[in-house]
C-alpha cells in the first residue's frame, strides 16, 4: 500500500503574551491509500490542532508531514491552497456553508475553482453525488432551509467534489442527532470504500469503531494506536466498539 | 457590583472587537471632519464677500474719468449733499511701450500706475489687511496680473514715463477688489509716493492721467443719475454691486465649495448610519447572549450608549482638529483672488464636533431599538429566530454557464446585501458628479463657444493695434489687408465696434448702462447668442441681452431708447441674446446702425486667411506676420481668450484637480474601510473558503471585484445623472457670467472616458489595499460562519 500520509516529529507550539502553549509534541504517524484512520482524546490533547497542522492549514512548529510526497510546509501558499482544493477534502463540526448560495452551488463552488473537467460535467457529478447522499431534493434550497443532517451531507458531497485523494473530518458528527450521525458516518465510510483515505477527529467511539484503525492523542502526542481492521458491517460493530473501549481505558480515557 | 460588571462588559467588548470598533472610529472621525470643515467653509464663504469689501473699504459709488473738466466735476461732487466724502487717485497710464522688459508682462486695457489709496478701495495682502504704503523701488499689482504675467514677488518690472526709467521690485501681489478681477480691463500698479512724483516729473512727453474716483455716499443710484444729466465725460462708473459682480469667478469657486461641503455632509451622514446600524447588527449575538443571561434591554442600550459615546468622542475630537487644515486646504483656491475670513472658525468645528457626537448618540437611540428585536434564541441559532430568512439569492452559479466563479461571487454578495452598498453607492455617484460639474464648466469655458461671449467673432487671427482709435484701425485693416497681401499672406480683416450707450424705457432715470456691439458679420456667425426673435438687421433695430431685459423690464418686440453721447434714438429690440461682455448688461446694433465714430472704439482687429499657401500652420502665419508688423499684437483665438479668462482657467483647473483629489481620497479611504467592514463581517465565510482550498487571490479579487462592480454601476449612474445637471450648472455658473442658456461642452472622452477611467482604478487601487485585511484571516476564524 502507498503511504499517503507520513507525519514525522510534528510540533505545533502557540505563543500567546509570555505563555508558551506546546499543543502538539513529535507527532508520528502515517496513512495508507485507502486507509481511515480516528484520532480520538480528551479535549484538549491537540486532536483538532493534529487535524489542521497535518492538512496544511496551520504551519507547523518543527517537523514535517508528507502528503502523497510533498512536504506540506515547504509549499507556497497558493500550492498549499491548491493541494487543499484538489486533493485535499474538509468536514467540520458545524455545518459551515455560504450563507449567500444555495446548497447545490456551495457544493460545486470548489468544482469551479478547478480547470478539469466542464461545468456541465461538474454539475452531473455534483448531482450524482447529492443523490448517493440522499439530498438531490433540496438542491435548489437555501442553507437555512435544510436539516442538521442534510447540511452535513451537502458538507460531504462539497468535501469530494473534486475526487480529494484524502479526506480530513473535524467531529463531523459532533452537531447530529444519533440517526443523522449514523448516516452521514455512513456516507463517509462508502467514500472511504472508493479510495479515499479518511483522517477523522472523534470523540464518539461508536464513530471510531468504524475506522481501520484509531490513534490515541493525550498531551500533544501519539501514545497508543489500535487497528481494527476494515469495518465489514453493523454486524461487527458492537465488538469492535467493546474492543475500542477496552483499549481506551487502558490508554486513560 | 452592576457597574462593575458594566464596564466589565465594555472594557471587554472595546478589546475584542477592536477592528470593528477602529472602523467605527474612523467612519466617525471622517464623518466629523467633513461636517465641521464644510459647514466652516459653508459660513466662511456666505459671508465672503461681505468680509472682502469691508476690509478692502470698498467704495459706495466710483466714477474713472480722464483728467479734463477736473476742477468743475469736483465742484459739482462736492455740492452733492448727499455724498459725505470723496478721494480722488491720480493714475499715470502706461502701455506696453512703458515696460521696458515686456517679454513676460501682459497688458490688456488701461494700466495707471498709482499710490497705495488713503481711504478707499485698498488692495489687501496675504494677511488680508491693506498693503503698507511702498517705498521708493516697491511696486505691487494684483495676484490676477502677477499669475497672467507669470511674475512672482522679488522679480523686476522696469518702466519708462517720458524721459524718466526706474526698475521696481515686485513687492505685493495683492487682493485687489477694485482692479484684481479678470472681468475688469482697467489695471492698477501701485508705486511709491516718491516714484509717483519722480515720474510726474518728466522733461519729456506728459504723461496722460487717469483720474478714480472713490465716493462715499448713501445714495449711489442718485449719484448715477445726477451724473447722466451733467455733460462730463466719463471712462466709467459703477457701485458696490457692480464691483461684487466682478467676484463671478471666486463665487462660482465658492458655489463649488458649498456644493462640495454639502455633498460630503451627506456622504458623512451616509457613512454615521451606515456605520451605526452595521456595527448594532454585527452584535446580535452578543446581544442576545445578554439577555439570555438577565440582562434588561435599558442595560444593553446603555453598554452601546456608552461605548458609541467613548469612540464618538475621541473620532470628533481627532475629525475636529483634521477639519481645520482640511477645510483650509479646501478654501485655498478661492482665497487666492480674494480676503476670506479663514481664521476664527475653531468654534465652528468643534460646535459641528460636538453635534456630530450627539447625532451618534440619536442615531445609536434610535437604531438600539432593534436591542429590543434581537432574541437569546437569534443568539443561539446564529441569527436565525427559527424561521426561514427571506430568499437572498437571485442568481444560481450552477445556471450561469460562463460567468466566472468570482464574478459570481461578487455580483452574489451585492444583490444578497444590497442595501450594505448603498453607502458606497451613494459616495461614488455623489464624487462622479463633483468631478464632471466643473469638468464640464471648464472644457465649456475652453471651448470654441465661449469666444461668441466675448462680442467678438471666432476668427483665425486677433490683431490689436497700438493706436485705437476706430478710424485708425478701420483705415488700419484696409492698409494692412494690404501690406500682408504683398508680404504673401492673403487674409480679409474687419473690426468690432465697440460703444457705451445708455438704454431706457420711457424714464432716463431708470436707463443703465450697456456694452454696445457692432460687428459687420456677426449677424450670421454670432447665431449662437441670440436666445429668441431674430437679429438685428435694419438700422434701428438690436438685440439685448436677457440679463439687461430683464432689468429694464422689456421684452422683445418693445422700442427702447438709446442715448449715444448726447443723440436720444429709439430701437426695436428684435431678439435677445446672452453675453458675458460688461457682466452680462450689452447689446448688439445691426451692421446698418448709424453710429457716429467718437462715440465707439474698437475691440480688436479680426482676420481671416484666405489663402494660407505656404504655411502648415495659423502659428506659422503669425509668426511671419508679427515680422512684417512687429508693433502689433497678433494672437490665435485661444490666445486672445486667454487674456479675459486665462485665469478663471487656470482657477477652475486648480479647483478640478482639488476636487479629483478630494474624490479620489474620499473613495479611497471609504473603499479601504468597507472592505475591511465586509471582511470583518464574513471573516467566517473567508476562513471557511480558505479551508476547502480558495487562495487569497481568489478572495481579494472577490473583495475588489465587488467594489469595481459598485463602483461602475455609481460612475455610469453618476455621469447619466451629470446630463440632466447640465443646465442646472450652467444656469448658476454661467448665469453669473451672464450666459445662463449657455450650452455645455460636454468633452465625451474626458467625461464618459478619461474621469471615470481615473476614479476605476483609483478606487480599484484603494480597494487592492483594503483587500490586503483577507491575508490576516485564518483557518480557526471558520467558527465565525453564521
């Protein structure tokens, strides 16, 4: 398997007046093509800031992180940017759109940001997209007219519109009730299936279980790393949340 | 425990949101800057004129004569009992031949050379008091002829009377408000009393003097008549108003200014309540949290009350003290030809600073009401009460197959916030037409037209003789015709006559003085003065001016008196016409008109090539010309122009570039601000765009794109509403001038082109600055998405 992700002693240090605040502290760690991988932890152990340093939205420290053989930190702005655009997609929390557009053209905003393809060909594939995901109906809405859930799902659809080669998912759950959290995991997981890799930020363990594999972020680093392997079905997914569980106690959930 | 919490609460909210709170501060300083230095000037300039004739002492009645009957005019002046006093200054009059460095000193009419006056009509210095009396060497004249003469203070005027030279010292340009106006031919070159008597002197040929009068009276319209009835012959007279009149040109400059004043009091107000509002709404959810907390809505008002009140009173405080030089700096171009009481306006400012804080605090009143509307649930949901927002969008991007994505983004945010543009909106149709009004008042004053004016007919070549007396000249343009015909150049002269008659009803008392015309072709070239009827053609027949119809109360069609030294002749006024010729009061006679010769003189010799065989160019033509009669002035159309209104030219020149200066600045820093609003608003939007992969060059050029496109809409809308402005500009320019029906000169390159191309990219420069704030937005500002 290509190793899409390689992180290597990553430091992330805010300075704030007279304070020094080290969040993150020789993070390592590496992806694998297709791979889908949780970060989880107690607030405040730098999962969110792991998140932003690895997908060059944050400068890192000291360190560096290799994405499909590019140092991220070492790029200019303006190909860090693109990288982000093209082969780079974002989930949030909050279902983050322009509030000035309409679900269907938020999500194809990125596509026309890009030279490949027509705009026809991109609207197809946005509307495909929204169809796998359930939300073809509301295209045309407002953002203020839709669910949590459906939000979240535009948000997904936005996040690989342009066929991102990773996926990078900041408590994509953590606003939805428990039917829409399973859905929109869902849907990450089926992308996932199609090759994109996932790096997701979780506190939910029922959200992680679904993951190849979990790493444990306490105190700015990576203590502990569990695989479980490729989610195969709800069948599974009680004992593989039990196993997660276990392994959480024992790193100090 | 309250307070405490209070001013917790502000202290925090000045700190947090400090850029919000330094664009409040800025709009409010700039707002209390434009208000206090316009109103400033606003009174200054109302009372302009009152001011410059106080102190100049300007004379209630004056009476230019030359010196024969002197001793029984004064007599008669004297036994009026209702003049309380008089002062006479003698003038020694030069021409060109007296100057004895003349390659940079330009003459037009009569020059005297005179001392400082005693009591009335002192020219004033730069500190607006009369000039001291000079010393021997000293010599001053006004700003207007020092500028035409491009002389400045220090440089050498050396001047011959008779057998006797001295060379004098510029020592004084002055304020001149009897002699300094463009529109007055009669000239004066102050000297010392010493200088005065050394020429008087002479050995040689007696100097030809010129003789003002200075009469102080309360009965100015009295002395007028009274002199009509005597037999002196006078060069001429006039009153206070006449001399105000001769201030055309400073108060256009001034109208200017209240236009401009006014226009950035409603820019200012425009940007108070823009600002206020913005700012109140920004807060929705910390207004909502508040009460969520307990917070009564007096309590919250009061926060706001509070904090706009702080800023409102450091922005007055800095726009006050920026007013002063701004406001100078606004006046200077009027305050160049005459006395404007600039200083001592301090109060002013700072009342106009304090009403600005108390209008922050009404207009913060007022739109806190909507504290009232703002819910905790809004707070909670974003600024979304729950229900669903009215529809903001108008196009879909996914339905414009070509339009570029950040072309839609731009047209987007516009149409979705519309009324937040209207600000910008009304600042830039506001600017374009401040541009284009004195634009268009200065191309038509440089414009062919405007010779018609001046009585003259458009020709190629202006020639004024050194004698000018009418014989001289008619005999003069035969003999020429002649002596350039041999000399190979073929051109056909003709002359206007000029004449001074009195023009009443049936009452001599209420006749006035006019401006006679007569010209043997203007009957067809000069079609574009006439106003109605059509032109004179019979012998009795003329055309008057609107502006000297109006005053007599005539129309045409009505017979009128004219009384031409001592012949009394009744005309039919045929058509009427406009001209700026004596301030507007003038009339032309038919080409067939009977007028005997010393009662006219002549303007100008005027000439017409008719072969030009030989030469490329009208300049080629005078340059040989001015070689075969060196002795005579020979000059182009611009050229002879150039002499009446070359400095009102250059004025409205100055006043333009002011005005584009002061445009440009205006939009600039208000562009800078509200892109820097905007993006304070959307920091959560541009943060979000920076995450999923928008580089800041996509988002400036949103910013800057949305600014260009406002601003295209305001200059196109601002240059289609400059149309119809037209003749509203030249009713109250022109008009002043005499030629209110004047047509325009509309220059479409410089209008519709070259202005609106300058303030594009003038602006579009201030909005890549402005822009620049998208850099310092990252990714963790994405919680601010709402």
């Amino acid at each position: 398997m290509t190793n899409v992700l390689t992180v290597r002693d990553l430091c992330k240090t805010y300075i704030i007046g007279k304070r020094q605040n080290n969040v993150l502290k020789n993070a390592n760690f590496s992806m694998s093509e297709g791979e889908m991988v949780a970060v989880m932890g107690a607030s405040g152990s730098g999962k969110s800031t792991l998140l932003y340093t690895v997908s060059g939205m944050d400068n890192p420290t000291a360190g560096s992180v290799t994405f499909w053989g590019k140092e991220i930190a070492k790029l200019k702005k303006n190909r860090i940017a693109d990288v982000r655009l093209t082969e780079m997609g974002f989930i949030f929390q909050q279902m983050y759109m322009l509030k000035n557009l309409t679900v269907f053209d938020n999500i194809i905003l990125p596509a026309y940001k890009t030279k490949n393809g027509t705009r026809k060909e991109k609207n197809e594939y946005a509307k495909e997209l929204m169809k796998k995901m359930g939300i073809i109906e509301v295209a045309d809405n407002d953002i203020n007219e839709v669910s949590g859930g459906q939000l979240q799902r535009a948000c997904i659809c936005r996040s690989i519109i342009n066929k991102p080669k990773m996926l990078f998912a900041d408590e994509p759950t953590g606003s939805l009730n428990k039917q829409s959290s399973t859905e929109v995991m869902d849907e990450i997981l089926r992308v996932n299936r199609e090759g994109t890799a996932v790096l997701l930020v979780t506190h939910d363990v029922r959200v992680a279980a679904k993951s190849d594999r979990v790493l444990y972020i306490s105190d700015g680093n990576i203590h502990g790393e569990n695989t479980l392997g490729k989610y195969t079905g709800e069948s599974t997914l009680k004992e593989r949340e039990r196993t997660l569980n276990n392994w959480l106690l024992d790193m100090g959930w | 425990m309250k307070s405490i919490m209070f001013f917790s609460i502000l202290r925090k909210d000045l700190k947090r949101k400090k850029s919000m709170n330094i664009i409040l501060l800025l709009f409010i300083t700039l707002c209390a800057m434009f208000t206090a230095s316009s109103v400033s000037n606003l009174i200054v300039v109302t009372g302009a004129v009152e001011f410059y004739t106080e102190k100049s002492r300007l004379t209630d009645f004056f009476i230019f004569k030359s010196d024969n009957d002197t001793e029984q005019f004064e007599e008669w002046l004297s036994s009026l009992s209702y003049v309380d006093d008089f002062e006479k200054d003698i003038g020694i009059i030069v021409n060109d031949e007296n100057f004895i460095n003349d390659d940079y000193f330009t003459l037009m009419g009569v020059c005297a050379l005179t001392t400082r006056p005693e009591r009335y009509g002192f020219p004033l210095g730069d500190d607006n008091n009369p000039i001291p009396v000079l010393s021997g060497g000293e010599i001053a004249l006004s700003r207007f002829d020092a500028r035409r003469s491009e002389l400045k203070i220090g440089d050498e005027i050396t001047i011959r009377v008779g057998d006797r030279e001295r060379t004098f010292t510029l020592t004084y340009t002055t304020k001149d408000i009897m002699y300094g106006s463009p529109y007055v031919d009669t000239k004066r070159l102050i000297i010392s009393d010493e200088d005065y008597d050394y020429f008087m002197a002479t050995s040689g040929e007696q100097p030809v003097l010129y003789l003002a009068y200075s009469i102080s009276t309360a009965y100015p319209q009295t002395v007028h008549r009274e002199l009509q009835k005597q037999g002196f012959i006078v060069q001429m007279t006039g009153d206070r108003a006449m001399i105000e009149q001769t201030l055309t040109l400073e108060m256009v400059l001034a109208s200017l200014l209240v236009v401009i004043g006014v226009v950035l009091i409603i820019i200012a107000f425009a940007i108070l309540r823009f600002t206020i509002v913005f700012t109140l709404q920004e807060d929705y959810r910390e207004i909502g949290i508040m009460k969520a907390i307990g917070l009564k809505n007096s309590a919250i008002k009061n926060i706001y009350i509070v904090k706009y009140f702080a800023i409102s009173l450091v922005a007055a405080t800095g726009g006050t003290i920026i007013s002063i030089p701004f406001g100078t700096m606004m006046l200077e171009s009027v305050q160049d030809n005459m006395a404007i009481q600039s200083d001592g306006s301090m109060g002013i400012n700072i009342i106009c600073g304090v009403v600005i804080i108390g209008l922050v605090l009404i207009f913060c009143r007022l739109s806190s009401g909507s504290v009232d509307k703002f819910t905790a649930i809004q707070a909670i949901r974003g600024g979304s009460t729950g229900e669903r927002f009215k529809k903001k969008r108008f196009f879909h991007l996914n339905r414009r197959k070509s339009i570029p994505t950040v072309f839609y983004m731009a047209f987007n945010s516009i149409l979705s916030a519309a009324k937040s543009y209207t600000v910008l909106i009304i600042t830039f149709v506001l600017g374009t037409l401040l541009i284009i009004m004195p634009l268009n008042a200065l191309n038509t004053l440089k414009g062919d037209d405007v010779i018609y004016l001046f009585g003259v007919v458009k020709s190629d070549v202006y020639i004024v003789s050194p004698d000018t007396t009418v014989e001289a000249d008619i005999k003069k343009a035969g003999e020429l015709e002649q002596l350039y015909k041999e000399n190979g150049i073929e051109l056909e002269l003709n002359t206007v006559l000029l004449i001074f008659p009195w023009l009443y009803t049936d009452d001599m008392d209420s006749g006035i003085q006019m401006l006679g015309l007569q010209s043997s072709v203007y009957e067809t070239d000069m079609n574009k003065n006439y106003t109605g009827g059509t032109p004179p053609v019979l012998p009795n027949e003329i055309a008057v001016t609107n502006l000297a119809m109006d005053r007599l109360g005539v129309v045409i069609g009505d017979t009128v008196s004219v009384k031409i030294g001592t012949d009394i002749s009744d005309y039919i006024i045929t058509a009427s016409m406009q001209s700026m010729n004596n301030m507007g009061i003038s009339m032309l006679f038919s080409k067939a008109a009977d007028i005997d010769a010393p009662h006219t003189s002549t303007m100008t010799l005027q000439g017409n090539f008719i072969n030009r065989t030989g030469f490329e160019t009208t300049e080629e033509l005078i340059k040989q010309m001015t070689e075969i009669t060196p002795d005579y002035q020979i000059k182009t159309a611009g050229q002879w122009l150039d002499q009446y209104i070359g400095s009102s030219i250059e004025i409205i020149e100055d006043m333009k570039f002011l005005v584009l200066f002061v445009v440009l600045f205006i939009n600039g820093l208000i562009t800078i601000l509200l892109i820097r609003t905007f993006v304070t608003r959307e920091r959560g939007e541009i943060s979000l765009m920076k995450n999923i992969g928008f580089n800041n060059r996509f988002l400036k050029l949103w910013q800057i794109i949305r600014i260009i496109i406002v601003l295209f809409v305001s200059v196109t809308l601002g240059t289609l509403l400059s149309n119809p402005l037209n003749p509203v500009i030249s009713r109250y320019t022109f008009g002043i001038m005499g030629a209110p029906q004047m047509p325009l000169n509309v220059v479409a390159f410089e209008v519709y082109f070259l202005y609106p191309m300058l303030l594009l990219f003038g602006t579009a420069a201030a909005a890549i600055f402005g822009s620049v704030a998208v850099n310092k937005i990252d990714f963790r500002e994405i919680n601010n998405v709402e």
